[in-house]
C-alpha cells in the first residue's frame, strides 16, 4: 500500500461500502476533489474497490468521475450536491442573498426552489417577518420550520437526495395550485436578459 503523505491519519475500514462512500463524500465536499492514488492510500482498499464507489456516488450525484479522480465541481452536464454548494461561493451567495432579500415585504408570499443562494436569500430576510414560504426544499423547510416565524407551505414529489429536494411531476403539479408574490430562484446563466437552468433528469418523475 503507498505510503501515506507526512502528518496525514490513514483511516483503516474493514469496512462496508457504506462507510468508505461516506468517507470519500466528506473528503470530496471538503476539498473539492479527490484522486484514486490518495483513496486507495486512506482506505487501504484496491483501485477497483475505490473505482466502484465513485461510479456508486457518481450515480447518486454526489460527485462526478474526472481522470484519476473525482470531484464535486459542476460542469455543464453535472450540478454539484446540497452540501458541497453550501460550502462554496459562501460571501457571494451572502451578498446575492441580501439584494435579493430586499423584493421581499411581510405579508407577501415566497416561492424557494432548491438552491443554495435562494438559501442565503431566505436567511437574509427577519426571522420574524410575516411571510409565507412555499418551497420543495427539505433543509429550506427545515430552516423555516426550526428558526422562523414565515407560515411554510411544502411542495412533495420524489426526494432527490443529492439536491435535497422534492422534485418530479408531483412537484410540478402542487406548485399549480398555489400563488405567490416574489419567486426567489438560481439560474445557470443569463443570455440576453433571460436566465436559463439546467435541468436533470432527476428533476422530472422517477423512471421517465
């Protein structure tokens, strides 16, 4: 087995499958990404072992596969999980969120999808303030649930791990029915005034 680098613990799992992908989740979501050699050298495991559980956290969209690694990075056909995004861009979101915090009055009714930058958004806003939130995502509802006064309506559907959010044909038909009066959202991008996302295959029902 490689040795390991000077200062760094090698983390030894007789370990199940469970708890290796739980390990290379944390390494990657703290450092951005990770190579086969450095896995191999903590887990102690083969190259192949290493491989099939990044094809298994590449499949719940945890990560995605790069030459002789893996990363949390997104790209144009890859959107990064709830957690890494929370890590990343942490002052501009805030700052993002603050601005847009600003459209919003009490009394007024808020659509949150599932980003990180809506996230900031909603905190930016008082705890205390008379609004209600509508939203499909889980750690949103938590927040507004758990340290807020805003009325919370939940969308369902099919929970999406990786984004942490209820998505699919059962989201699109819930949202249908309610009305609201500021919609905060992320986009991808901005082409001539009109913002565009990226939308997954995950994002629709399950199985289709």
């Amino acid at each position: 087995m490689p040795a390991a680098e000077p200062g760094k613990h090698v983390v030894r799992l007789t370990a199940s499958a469970v708890d290796r992908q739980s390990l290379i989740r944390d390494r990657v979501h703290s450092e951005g990404s990770v190579t086969v050699d450095q896995l191999v050298s903590v887990l102690g495991v083969s190259r192949m072992t290493v491989h099939r559980d990044l094809d298994m956290l590449e499949t719940e969209g945890v990560l995605r596969k790069v030459r002789g690694g893996a990363t949390a990075l997104r790209s144009s056909l890859f959107e990064s999980d709830f957690p890494y995004r929370l890590t990343t861009s942490v002052a501009a979101k805030e700052a993002i969120g603050r601005a847009a915090a600003r459209f919003v009055e009490g009394g007024q009714a808020v659509v949150c999808d599932e980003s990180t930058t809506t996230m900031a958004a909603l905190r930016a806003i008082d705890a205390s303030e008379a609004i209600t939130v509508i939203t499909n995502c889980f750690p949103t509802m938590q927040y507004v649930n758990e340290s807020t006064k805003h009325r919370l309506i939940s969308l369902g559907g099919d929970y999406v791990t990786s984004y942490q959010a209820f998505l699919g044909i059962i989201c699109e038909q819930a949202i249908t029915n309610v009305y609201a009066d500021v919609l905060l959202a992320s986009c991808s991008a901005v082409r001539e005034a009109a913002p565009t996302i990226r939308i997954s295959r995950s994002s629709r029902s399950s199985g289709q």
